[in-house]
C-alpha cells in the first residue's frame, strides 16, 4: 500500500491588512479587548480582484513549485472552503482551469474549519487506495464576504487566505498515519450562514435581516473547542502508534489563542509545541492550519522528518486531526517547464476549449 507524503505547501493572502485599531473606528471595540480575548492584532481582507478561487490557485503553484510537480500532473484537487465561489460548479473546478491541471479530476469539501484535515484524509486514502497517485488539497476562504461589519461578535475574529499541500504516493514510509474525523449536527445551528442555500434562499427579507452573514455563538463554541482539541490530537497521536513525546510541533486551527492555550493544557504540552500565528491573521478558517503550517516550514519549526498533528475543530459541528511524518520534496523531477508558468498557458487553453466548444455548436447544431 503507498504511502501519502506531504511534498509540497504553499499560502497566499491578500495584502490589505485590517487591524484591531482599523475595527475600533468601525464598531464599538478596542485593540485591547480583541488582543487579550483572542490574541488577534490583524487580519488580511480580500480586494475586488481577489477570491476564494484565486487566493487557492496562488496556493496551489506555491505548493506545486516545492513539490517540483506540474499542474498537469496532478489526479485529484480536493479544495475545502466554506466562502466558495457559487453554490455550484464546485470552486476546486474553477481552481483547476486557473492552473491548467489539464488531467485532475476536482471537488469541493465543506467541513467548515475542519475541512483541511478532512480533505487531508480524503486525499491520503484516495492515494493509499492506489487509484490516485498526486492529490493536491486546498484551503481557501474569502469569510470578509460574509461578514456584517457592524457586528463586533464576528468581524473582530476573521480574516482570508489560502493554503495548499500536494500529496504524493511513495513506497517510502512516511507522510500521513492516523486521522480521525468528527461531526455532531446537533450544534449546527452555532455557526453558520442561515439563508443563500434551499433552506432559505436568498430573498429580500433574507437579505435585510442580514441572514447571509456569519452567524456564531461563540460562547457555545468556545466550550465546544476547548473540549474536543485536545482528545483529537490523542486520538490520531495513538492511532499513528506514537507518544505526545514523539511530535515536534502540532498546528492547530488558529481562532482563538485561549483555545489553543486550553489544548495544550489539556494534553500537558508547553504552548510553545504549537505553531500559533492567529494574531497576524485571525481566524481564516479551513485556510488555516496549511497557512500555520507554511509558516512554521519556513520559521524551522517543522522540519523533514518531524512529527506533526494538525487538528482543527468548526462549524457543522465538525472536529478532527491528522498525524503526519514531514516529508518534504521526493526526488527533484527537473522538469524544463515550470509549474509557476502554468497560470500564464491556462487561461489560452481555456479560451481555446471555449471556443471549441462554440464553433462545435456552430457546426452540428446544440441539439443533443
Ligand atoms: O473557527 C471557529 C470559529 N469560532 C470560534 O472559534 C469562536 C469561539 N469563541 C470565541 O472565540 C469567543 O467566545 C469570542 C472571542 C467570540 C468572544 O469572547 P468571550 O470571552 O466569549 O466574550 P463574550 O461574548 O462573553 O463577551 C464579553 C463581553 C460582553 O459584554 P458584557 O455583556 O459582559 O457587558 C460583550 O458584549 O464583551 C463584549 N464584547 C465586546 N467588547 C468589545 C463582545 N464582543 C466585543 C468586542 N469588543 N468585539
């Protein structure tokens, strides 16, 4: 059976940056209040030209460039998001045109903030399955979409942005072990969107009573939170047959640092085991744990070999983590073309299957 190995990673967020002090003159709040009950000081927010497609596509060559692998190599795009792009086609197809994987097959995964770990998981067993051998997995939300910026409860803890892992199949051990994935409906209605989808579709009342915003109980979160993140990173830890001992780093969903803080009290590690950087970025969802993880690649802090959890928890209820050994690139390809030139060829490919497509129907007719 493969082995799935993490061999490429990559973020991007946008570069406007919203701080606490930005917020203050926007709602009733403070730079002190949000830093002491968050840990957040700022967050990146989206501009006109920027989506949950295109921050996921920057990702994905940023992951491809370190993985040294073409877009057209790939088999399969799992993009998780809870911002798509429409309700269908699915986000990951939009991704995969962006980037010219002529060959993946794509879809969406919708787990909310636990979506990376579970479209992780998806993405190892489609490998270890043998029917797949290069998957890439995205996280990408754009929630600055989704947020009434005249209430301080939400628009105080997101932000946006993208990251991406490439998986690889390899007979060489390693990559990602135990998993485990959680959901309990009951608390659905704790966090969510309410209206847009065929529950209630959008209308104008749905619209002027703001039912298309982020809507949290974030107390009832908060005890949720605390409660499942430190028994999820036990589970994986055990069912990979490790010790806590054994990880070198876990990367948590970055929402709040008091929940982080409880996880590592929970499981008795110090805090400095967890990669934190949620005060940069605020909670930007299932983006997350791959920006948390890029960062602490590039801050050494995760190193080739090294032990890892990463375990999130959100909306759905959804909860879950998943242990992986640090690969890093497999052999270099040295491929003459590169991936990062991919994004420049593929809107002519899409152009051109475009136009097939019109002068096809030009031809024969569109009858079926
Ligand atoms: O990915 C999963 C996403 N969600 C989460 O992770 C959310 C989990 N929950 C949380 O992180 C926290 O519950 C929050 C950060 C959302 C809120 O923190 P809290 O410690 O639970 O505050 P609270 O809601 O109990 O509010 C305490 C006080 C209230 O005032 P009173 O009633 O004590 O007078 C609030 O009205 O703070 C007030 N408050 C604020 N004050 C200044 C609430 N929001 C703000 C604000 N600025 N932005």
């Amino acid at each position: 059976m493969p082995y799935a190995h993490i061999t490429g990673w990559g973020m991007s967020v946008p570069s406007k940056v919203l701080t606490n002090e930005d917020l203050s003159k926007m709602v009733d709040t403070n730079d002190e209040w949000i830093r002491d009950r968050t840990g957040i000081r700022e967050r990146r927010i989206a501009d006109e030209r920027q989506s949950s497609a295109s921050l996921g596509a920057e990702a994905a060559i940023a992951a491809l460039k370190i993985a040294d692998l073409l877009p057209s190599d790939l088999d399969l795009i799992i993009c998780s998001t809870s911002t798509p792009e429409h309700i269908f086609p699915a986000t990951a197809c939009i991704i995969q045109d962006k980037i010219g994987a002529s060959k993946a097959g794509a879809f969406d995964l919708s787990a909310a903030c636990s979506g990376f770990i579970y479209g992780l998981n998806m993405g190892a067993q489609a490998i270890r399955s043998g029917s797949v051998k290069n998957v890439l997995v995205i996280g990408t939300e754009t929630l600055s979409r989704f947020i009434d910026w005249k209430d301080r409860n939400i628009c105080i803890l997101f932000g946006d942005g993208a990251g991406a892992f490439v998986l690889q199949a390899s007979e060489k051990p390693g990559g990602a072990f135990g998993a485990v994935m959680h959901s309990d409906g009951s608390g659905s209605d704790l966090l969510s969107i309410p209206a847009g989808g065929s529950r209630n579709p959008a209308s104008e009342l749905t619209l002027r009573t703001g039912m298309h915003f982020i809507h949290m109980d974030g107390k009832e979160v908060f005890r949720f939170a605390t409660r499942v993140m430190a028994g999820a990173t036990l589970e994986a830890v055990e069912k990979s047959g490790w010790k806590l001992e054994d990880l070198a780093i876990i990367v948590p969903h970055q929402a709040n640092q008091r929940i982080i803080d409880a996880a590592a009290r929970g499981l008795k590690l110090p805090i400095e085991k967890f990669m934190v950087n949620l005060d940069r970025y605020g909670n930007t969802s299932t983006a997350s744990i791959p920006i948390a993880a890029v960062e602490a690649v590039q801050q050494g802090k995760l190193k080739s070999g090294d032990k890892v959890v990463f375990v999130g928890f959100g909306a759905g209820l959804t909860w879950g983590a998943l242990a992986a050994e640090w690969t890093g690139p497999l052999e270099p390809a040295h491929h003459v073309v590169k991936p990062e030139w991919y994004p420049w060829f593929a809107p002519v490919r899409s152009f051109l299957r475009r136009a097939g497509r019109l002068i096809e129907g030009l031809i024969f007719g569109r009858k079926a």
